[in-house]
C-alpha cells in the first residue's frame, strides 16, 4: 500500500510540474508551484519513512537534513536560468559560489582585508619578515575578525547572565527589584544602544564599543532564561535532597544546577544567534572588517553575488557557532544521552 501511494505522489509530482512547463504558467504562478511542488515533496518523504527500518531512521533524517537545502539550491538555480527571477537581485548559486571563491583567494589591496586571511603565505612570510607579519594574515581576516568580536562579546555578557539569573532565581526579593528594570532594557534594540557605547568608551571606533553591545545583547537573554530555569525546578527534587541531608551547597551543585542547565543552554543559544546578528549589524554601520561589512559594502556597489557570498559565510557561522555550544551542552550533561 504504502509503495502505491509513493508511485501515485511521484506521478503526480512529473505530471503536474510537465503540464505547468506545456502550459508556460512558470512565470505567472511560480510560487503557488513551488509550494504543491513541496507539499508533494514533503509527502513522499514521509511516505518513505514509513518504510524505512527503525535502525536506519536516523540516517534517514540525516539525508533528509543535508538534502532538502541542495534541493532548495538546485530550485534556486533553475529559476534563475529560466528567467523567472532577476540574476541581478538574486544570482544563481552557481555564481555566488564563484563569488566566494573569488573572496576567499584574493586579497583586497584597498581595505588591506581577505574573508578568511591567507594562512597559506604564513611559512614565507615567517621567513622574512617574522611572527608579526604573520599575526597580520589572520588579523586581516573578516571572518576571524567577526568571530572574536562575537566570541568576547558572548563570554563577557554570558558569565554575568548566569550569575544574576542564578541570584534571581533563588532570591525573590531580589527577583522583584530587578525584573522589571531588565525587561524594560531587554526591549531596547541593541543596536540602538551602540551609540550610547561610543560616547561611553574612550575610542568611539574601536573594538570596545561592538564588544560591549554584544555582550549586553548576551546578557539579558542569559540571565532572563537563567532565572527561569532556577525557578522552574520541581520542588519535589529540593525536597528529595533535603530528606537525604543535602546542605546548601550540595543542593546547589547537584540539583538546582543540573536542573537548570537545560534551560540555561537554551538561553546560551538564543544569545550566540542573536550575538551574532547584532555583530554583522553593526559592522554594517561602523566597522573596516568583519563579515557585515562584507555584505554591505558589496550591497553598495551592487556586487550581489559577494553579497550573498557573505550573507552564506554568516549561515554558515551561526551553524558552526551552535554546533560547538551543542558540543559544550553534551559534555556537560552526559545524562541526557
């Protein structure tokens, strides 16, 4: 039955796209096609897990992840090479990937600036000109340029967020002083609040200011889902550990912390995504280097396949970004296997 229904979608699926392409209704109604195309799609594939053995599932999952976005590219680029979208405002994925080439092997003479430095000179340049010449390959890099800022900015906001959370969560009166002055700046866009950072610091167009608003960004998001965490443990479990002769301490470090943390890192990757929009946004307004200023400078001079090059190596950072965290979560709590 199921293999009847799998041939009925797949014929459904050639017929109808075959009768669009006869008819030439592509350029009038391509998005009402693209999405029975992905409704048909989506009901083959679960047509097809339903076959599948349970000790493949996840390798089926897996497939499923890593093919959808390569049938979403490959989409992309047949409208494009039919004329139903403008390569101008949206290039193929074709050139965009020869965009990023282009970005990752040549050196800008003018900015001084390459996406990811040029690693590869590091044993000449070691010869003859010595270490720092060498730190100058990577410092040049807008990519490792964006990381550092997003990686401080994380840390500095994420390490006080845990500990006022922590406070507020066990503290009511604190809590209760504090709640509502966060909400109140948590609204704010921290964008907005880059400004206030420049007037603050003693160079206005240095490091500080960006770092600063990153780590803002990461704090009200760390200790907000930090108190809710500490809050929301089952208080069945600090009476087990009371029962068992647990202190303070021990009812801290072994229940109201592993109780939390799920939450916490939950709060941890809310706030290294949003770390990292705030970051590319403010290199579009203020900065020489970094990945947003990537993006926007070539939005400037209408070089939209750079720019979707560097809109990708900003996905493709979020991803490595939160890999690494979800790395940290499962060391951290081995339990959860």
């Amino acid at each position: 039955m199921t293999k009847t229904r799998l041939l009925i979608i797949f014929i459904i699926f050639i017929a109808l796209n075959i009768f669009i392409s006869l008819l030439n209704l592509w350029q009038s109604i391509w998005w009402l096609i693209l999405f029975v195309d992905f409704v048909l799609v989506v009901a083959f594939a679960e047509q097809v897990a339903t076959i599948i053995p349970l000790k493949y599932q996840k390798l089926y999952q897996r497939a499923l992840a890593i093919s959808f976005p390569i049938f979403v590219l490959i989409t992309w680029e047949l409208i494009v090479n039919a004329g139903i979208l403008n390569p101008r405002w949206f290039p193929p994925p074709t050139k965009i990937a020869a965009a990023l080439w282009d970005l990752t092997i040549n050196y800008d003479r003018f900015n001084k600036t390459s996406l990811f430095g040029r690693p590869w000179l590091a044993p000449s340049v070691l010869q003859s000109d010595g270490w720092p010449a060498v730190w100058s390959l990577f410092t040049e890099s807008h990519v490792l340029t964006t990381l550092w800022r997003v990686f401080f900015g994380f840390i500095i906001g994420a390490i006080p967020g845990i500990l006022l959370g922590i406070i507020m969560g066990l503290n009511k009166t604190i809590r209760m002083m504090l709640d509502a002055t966060m909400s109140a700046v948590y609204v704010l866009p921290k964008i907005a609040i880059f400004p206030i950072m420049m007037l603050i610091f003693p160079n206005p167009f240095g490091e500080g200011p960006k770092i600063a608003v990153v780590a803002i960004s990461a704090f009200f998001l760390v200790a907000i889902s930090t108190m809710a965490g500490v809050r929301d443990i089952d208080p069945v479990f600090l009476q087990v550990a009371k029962n068992f002769g647990a202190n303070r301490r021990q009812t801290f470090w072994h229940v109201i912390v592993p109780g939390a943390l799920p939450i916490i890192f939950s709060g941890l990757r809310l706030a290294l995504g949003t770390a990292l929009i705030v970051i590319v946004a403010i290199e579009f307004i203020r900065a020489q280097i970094g990945v947003g200023y990537v993006v926007f400078y070539h939005w400037q001079i209408l070089a939209t396949d750079k720019m979707y090059a560097g809109l990708f190596v900003v996905m493709v950072l979020g991803i490595l970004l939160t890999f690494i965290l979800q790395a940290i979560e499962r060391w951290l709590m081995p339990w959860r296997k």
